[in-house]
C-alpha cells in the first residue's frame, strides 16, 4: 500500500510502498477515507514526541471502510467507522468502569502503532469503532479527529460546562474552534485568544462574543473586564506555557481550567502560577481524548444540526502535501484544518 512514512524529523515525509498491514483478532483492517492533519502529528514530525520515531506512519485522525474483520470483531467488510485515538483494551479496570482514555493497554495510531497516513490501517480493539453516520462525509468525519471529541469531553465530561457561563478558549486551531462551537452549542458565553487577525474574526463570525488578540498584553486582565470578574471554565488549547498562566490568570474565583494542548518535548514542564490556583481556589483538569462509548453523544448533536462541525475543515489535501501542511505549523496558521482524502495523489 501506499503510506507516507517519517524518515527524518522535519524532513518531507517519503511516500512509499509498504506492506499491507496484518488484520489481529479482536480488530478491522481500513480503507482508509480520510485522514485530519493534527498539532499532534507535528510533535512527532518535529521529534518531540518520545513514541514517535524515524520509520512511522503518523495519523490518528482517520475514518474507514472495512476490508477485513478479524473473528473477534463484530463489523463487517463494507462497514464505515469512525475511530477515537485511543483505542483502549475494553478489559482493565478502567476501562470496566468507563473511563477508557487512561486504559494501561492502550493503542495509539501514528504514536508507537502505524497510522493512517496511509491506504489502509490495521486497528485492533475494532470495539472501539462507531458507526459513521450516512450524513457525515469522510471528510468532516475525519475533520471530527481528536479535535471534536477532546472537545466534547472536556467541556461536558471534564469541566461540566453550564449554559449561561463565560468560557474563555486560548488558541483557535482544530480544538480551539471545536471548542467555542460546542461551548456555543452548550449555551455558554465564548471568548477567544489567539496571534492571528484572520482566525479571531473567523471566531467571531462563528459566534465567539468577544475576541481577544494576545498581542496586545494582559489577556487575562481583559478576559476579566470583559466578563465581569473572570471565565467560568477556561480551555487551553496550545500546550504552552504562556497561554496556561493566561488560562488559569483570566479565571474567577472557583473556576475551571482545562488543559487540551499538549504539552511535550520542551513544553512538557511549565512553570505555573499556583498562586492564582490557591487564591481563587480553582480546579485544573487535564482531558486527552474522549472515551468510546460517548460518540453517540457527540454524533447526535452534529446530526441534528445543533452542532455544525462544517467551518472546522478549511481545505482537503492529497496524501503528498501533508509534509507541507506539517510545516505549516511552524508558523500562525489561516483558519481551520485540513484533512487528507486523496491517498494516490
């Protein structure tokens, strides 16, 4: 099959033929439909990520037809799915009490695991697999990745976001955006932080009530002007560490950060101001990912319009231009994301 393999860190990925991959007992071997691009797969490309080495196949994104299922598997050939990150074990005791994103045994496409950057992928734990709904192209399916279901959990399984409450997004890439549309969608009051003109009145075309552009300074002094005394719930989306003190800074007292940026590689130790933390008494909460068994949730929402996951993918790319589209991350980027769908160009 045809993959695009990372043979040195920020180097272009090399386009090659490489074998099919081997269909496991409990899991499903995909064609491939589409593949997001992430912030996370640039960690990898830029090697600061300690799973990603020279030889992947990066892509964790990814929906699919089915052209094998392995005997342990309930779907069949001709099954469209779509496929959280994590593809937890469904045995240990966290994942018999549900919470599956901290699961011991789990597996990660494009991060220890061949991804999807590819024609095909092998995914085993196949019952971690949901349905792709007829009304959801490949496309915005993909485009739902990491981004969208991080998104879901953090907000209504992480901070119990309520209607009504100020919530404050720093950074408006993939999750950034994914995260004022469902906080919109929850009822909340949604104000953004980001460098980049294009991406904050792109925000507020989509519903953000007030956008604030970090270069200016004391962004947490004026998400607590705006909102009169601090943000409810607080959503980092970078995994730096200027924009976690900006976070945790624009709180009120007993709110709620939440921390979806990845922090890795230089990034992975901060120092925070845990003054603020203990003064005004607030709780900080790590989320990565989205638990299996909560797409339903999730995918009723989106098929019934009240969340419109539309303005999340920008552009869709060819399996040769995701070297580009990595590198592109180096620098601020344009609004929205791009999602791989031509696997031969």
């Amino acid at each position: 099959m045809r993959a695009a393999v990372l043979r040195e860190y920020r180097a272009p990925l090399s386009l090659e033929q490489v074998p099919d991959p081997v269909c496991e007992a409990d899991g499903v071997v995909l064609r491939v439909l589409a593949c997001g691009i992430c912030r996370s797969d640039w960690h990898g490309w830029v090697g600061e990520h300690a799973k990603v080495k020279p030889g992947a196949i990066p892509g964790h994104e990814y929906c699919g037809e089915v052209v094998q299922a392995g005997p342990l598997a309930k779907w069949k050939p001709g099954d469209r799915v779509i496929a959280p990150f994590i593809l937890a074990c469904g045995e240990c005791p966290e994942c018999r009490s549900g919470q599956t994103t901290i699961c011991k045994s789990q597996r990660v496409p494009g991060f220890g695991e061949p991804g999807a950057y590819a024609e095909y992928i092998s995914v085993p734990h196949a019952h971690n697999l949901t349905r792709l709904p007829d009304s959801l192209t490949p496309a915005l399916a993909a485009g739902l990745g990491c981004r969208v279901t991080t998104a879901w959990h953090a907000l209504t399984g992480r901070a119990a976001l309520q209607a009504g409450e100020w919530l404050a997004v720093h950074g408006t890439g993939g999750i950034g955006l994914s995260v004022l549309l469902i906080g919109r969608a929850l009822g909340a009051r949604v104000i953004v932080v980001d460098v980049v003109q294009a991406r904050l009145d792109h925000a507020l075309s989509l519903g953000a009530e007030a956008a604030v552009d970090a270069r200016q300074g004391d962004v947490a002094a004026r998400i607590i002007d705006l909102t009169g005394g601090g943000a409810h719930v607080s959503v980092e989306a970078l995994g730096i560490e200027a924009t976690t003190n900006g976070s945790i800074e624009c709180l009120r007292p007993l709110g709620r950060h939440v921390q979806v940026g990845l922090p890795t590689g230089h990034t992975a130790t901060m120092q925070i101001n845990m003054n603020a933390v203990y003064m005004k008494q607030l709780a900080l909460f790590g989320t990565r990912g989205m638990p299996a068994w909560r797409y339903p949730s999730l995918l009723s929402m989106v098929e019934t319009g009240r969340i419109d996951v539309r303005p999340i993918v920008a552009r869709s790319v060819a399996l040769s231009q995701a070297s580009a589209e990595l590198a592109a991350f180096d620098a601020p980027m344009p609004p929205g994301v791009a999602v791989i769908t031509d696997f031969q160009g």
